[in-house]
C-alpha cells in the first residue's frame, strides 16, 4: 500500500509539473507588447443626427480621424465626393498610408456607414480595437470585410466564403451574402452590446456572434488567429476590447481605392 501512494503520489507531481511547464510555455509563446496611449477626442463635442447617432463623418471633415499608431490623418486618405477616400494613386510618400481610426473609444453601440470598392479592391471595418506598437490593427480586432466579391482572390479563400464582404473575417461568413458589385454602394450596420455583435449588410443581418465566450475562442482556434498559428492575435482576440471592453473603429489602408461615407454611431447603454 505505501509503495502504491508513493507511485501515485510521483505519478500527480509529474503530470503537475508538466501541466505547469505546458502552461509556462504558452504564456512564454505570447511576445511582449505595448498597447499605445494616443489623444482622443470628446465624442459629445460632435452633433447627432434625427436617430440619435453621432455623426462622426459629415462629408467635409475629418475631425476625430488620424492614422492608426500615429497623430496625423495619412495624406492617403482625402476627402472625395464628401467619402472618406484611400487613394492608392495619391503622389505621396509610402509611408503616408496605413489604416485610419476615429480616436474614441466605443463600447456599446451601432456603427453605421456606407462603402463602396474599386474593381478587384479590398478593405474592412474595425472595432473594440487597440493600438499596439508595431502591430495590424486586426491583431486586437474584429473585422467586417469590405470586398469586391466577383474580382477579388480572397472571395475564393477562407471557408464557405468568409472573406466576402460584411463577413467576420476568416470566421462567419455573411449569409445571405447580398452585397453589390464594385463601383456601387453598400449599407453596413455592425451592433455591439455586450458582447453581442450584429452585421447586417443592406438591410440584412447576416452575421452573429458573441464575444469573449467558449464560442468566440472556438472561432478563433479554428482561424488564422489561432493560439498556434499566431499567439500574440490570439490573445489580443480572446480578450477583445481589453479590460474596458471597449476600443477604437478603424478603417483598412489594404492598397486599394476603397470610399466611406455617412458614418454615425450610436451609443447603447
């Protein structure tokens, strides 16, 4: 009997040990990083439209915009035909590109806007995220896609067609998949409250999902965002909004001419 203790007693400080070499090993995988602290804007000094939604883009200005990690709108992004334009032709140096963000940070709320793409062009829609030095914006942050679905390669990539446009990138596709072609506009709602998120595209939900859940973990493992396949997104992703659970809404520099316009935000409880 006390030769069995003594096995079993070896046998739970080995399988202890190594659960907590395991454990030590993936947190080890997690590189360092910084979550930058750059100037936001008061959102109650923008005016609110008949819906009760801040007009965060009237058209003429881009007030409250700047680059993603930077303090200054990249001269990439002009205004054009009252859109909020990336222009990929723009005779400006490389580095005056780069994703654009509204410097607040949003919690609960209803993001609206109006999108429309070159031919074969790519973009997305960002939220809850953080600026972390040196790192994509999509690192920390769910993506609504913005795509040309009949001239662009990643229409055909990911699963079951959850690069098209409006879907959660590289996780839910958007069904039904309803968007217009190139050169046309399209509606996108995204509907965050408490963890609960809605895209609707053109009138239509067509994506669900809850964050922070065994679910949102599920999706991300199964995504290039995996634990595996890129530890620092994973938990980033995994923790999305970080303790505040809120963050800033980004738009994509991904190279090519992409326009926005109408942009509001409501601000749920």
């Amino acid at each position: 009997m006390k030769l069995l203790k003594t096995v079993l007693a070896v046998s739970v400080m080995a399988f202890s040990a190594h659960l907590h070499t395991a454990v030590a090993q993936a947190k080890k995988d997690v590189p360092a990083y910084k979550i930058l602290d750059l100037p936001r804007v008061d959102i109650k000094k923008f005016k609110k439209n008949k819906a009760g939604a801040y007009v965060i883009f009237d058209g003429t200005s881009m007030e409250g915009w700047r680059g993603y990690d930077k303090t200054v709108v990249p001269k990439r992004w002009v205004i054009n035909e009252g859109a909020i334009k990336f222009d990929s032709q723009a005779n400006v140096g490389k580095d005056e590109g780069g994703d654009l963000i509204f410097a607040h940070d949003f919690k609960n709320f209803e993001l609206e806007m109006e999108w429309k793409v070159a031919k074969g062009a790519n973009s997305g829609i960002f939220f809850l995220a953080k600026e972390v030095e040196g790192q994509p914006i999509y690192i920390s942050s769910p993506e609504c896609q913005v795509l040309d679905n009949e001239n662009h390669p990643d229409a055909k990539m990911g699963v079951d067609g959850n690069r098209k446009s409006t879907s959660l990138y590289d996780m839910i596709p958007a069904k039904p998949q309803n968007g217009k072609p190139y050169g046309e506009w399209n509606k996108v709602k995204i509907r965050v409250n408490n963890g609960k998120v809605e895209h609707f595209q053109n009138g239509v939900k067509v994506v669900e999902y809850t964050l922070w859940d065994k679910s949102w973990i599920d999706l991300l493992q199964k995504s290039k965002f995996s634990q595996e396949k890129w530890p620092l997104a994973f938990e980033l992703l995994s923790h999305v909004g970080g303790e505040s659970k809120s963050g800033l809404i980004g738009l994509q520099d991904h190279g090519n001419d992409v326009w926005f316009k109408n942009i509001t935000v409501k601000v749920l409880k």
